[in-house]
C-alpha cells in the first residue's frame, strides 16, 4: 500500500496529494475562522444580490412602494435578515482589507496576523453595533 | 468598492433620506449613479472570482461544478443589466 503511492505519488503526484477540505474537521485557530468566514460572508452577500436589486427597483419606483419597503423593513425577520447582511458586509469589508494589506506584506508575522485577525473581529462587530443603533434612533 | 461603500454609508448618514423625495434626490444626481453603476462592475468581477474559488473548492463533480459556474456567470450579467437599466430610468 505504501509503496504503491509512493509509486503513484512519483509518476502522478495530483492523484495521491492529501487533501482535507471538510469544514468540521479542521482545527479553527482565529485566523482561519477570520478567512473562511470571508468566504461564507461573500457567498451570503453574493445571493442577497437579487434582494438588493428588487428592494432598489421597488423604492424607486413610485412613493406607495417607497412606502411598502419601509414598512417590510421595520418587520422582525427583514430587521433580522438585514443585521446579518450588515455584519456580513462589514466582517468581508475589514477581512478584504487585511487581506489586501497582507497582498503588500504588510501584518504577515503570525503574532501580527492574530492582532489584525481581532482588529476584524472588533470592527466588524462594533460596525453592526453602530448601525443597528443608528438605525433604532 | 470599499471607498463607494464608505461614501454610501456616509452619505446616508449625513443626508438621512426618509421619505421618497429625499431619496430620489439621493439617488439621482448623475455621477452618484455613474459611481454606482463602476461600483457594480467590479462587483460583479469580484463576485466572480470569489464564487468561482468557492466552487472549486467545494464542487468536486466538475460537471456539477461547470453548470453552477454557468449560472453564477449568467446572474451576474442579469443584475449588470438589471442594475444598469434601473440607473438609466432613475
């Protein structure tokens, strides 16, 4: 068995390379959970682009519409649905931007790499927070 | 993008649009629409390239895979042609 991926690994080295993607098996240190939620908040607010869209057509369209967005907006689920969009936002906003600063070397020690990890963490949710106030008042 | 967004948030809470005057008046003024529609290009190549790595990622079954890609391409172009018409009649 072992010989024969070592065989299988020198003449095809794509076919026996490990590979573990699977999400609940991996151990989750800050800086990970930082980057794959960067990539669930992306996806979240890839498919609420649609939503977007109708929710701009709609409060455009005529003052009686205008009207109706507001009112869906001050039910319980949209203000759920809408706090979870704006984290979303603002946790793929502040990971884009470390991101980016990594591009240029900038924070890529591990030590440093942790600190700008919270900084996300600590934006993201103080962002959220702000809003949702501003938005209450 | 991420200085639209900060414009955008910006500008909602300065101006504070709360009724449908105030909000046409928002939206309307042409180089916040042309900002708008920019901000949705790149949005939509980023979307691209982060939903693509996504599915090549966790999509192994490339038929399976090429089909999602297909749609996630074909939604994107619907929402630039969508978002862009919404903007020309505004």
């Amino acid at each position: 068995m072992m010989n024969s991926d070592r065989k299988a690994q020198s003449t095809n080295p794509k076919k026996v390379r490990p590979k573990n993607l699977n999400l609940f098996t991996i151990r989750m240190p800050i800086n990970a959970l930082v980057s794959i939620l960067h990539r669930v908040t992306g996806c979240a607010l890839f498919l609420a682009l649609p939503l977007l869209l109708v929710t701009f057509q709609l409060s455009i369209s005529s003052a009686s519409k205008f009207q109706l967005v507001q009112d869906l907006m001050h039910s319980p689920l949209a203000k759920l649905i809408l706090l979870g969009l704006a984290w979303s936002f603002f946790h793929h906003f502040f990971a884009g931007i470390r991101h980016l600063a990594m591009d240029v070397h900038w924070a890529t020690t591990l030590i440093k790499a942790r600190y700008t990890s919270k900084m996300v963490f600590v934006l993201g949710g103080l962002a959220t927070l702000l809003l949702a106030i501003s938005w209450v008042f | 993008m991420a200085i639209y967004s900060v414009v955008l948030l910006a500008r909602v809470l300065v101006l504070t649009p709360g009724s449908y005057g105030d909000w046409l008046a928002f939206s309307q003024p042409w180089w916040w629409r042309l900002a708008t529609w920019f901000f949705w290009l790149s949005l939509s190549s980023h979307a691209w390239l982060g939903v693509r790595d996504v599915l090549k990622d966790y999509v192994p079954n490339v038929k399976i895979r090429m089909v999602l890609l297909k749609l996630v391409m074909l939604a994107l172009w619907v929402y630039l042609v969508w978002i862009t018409l919404l903007l020309c009649n505004l």
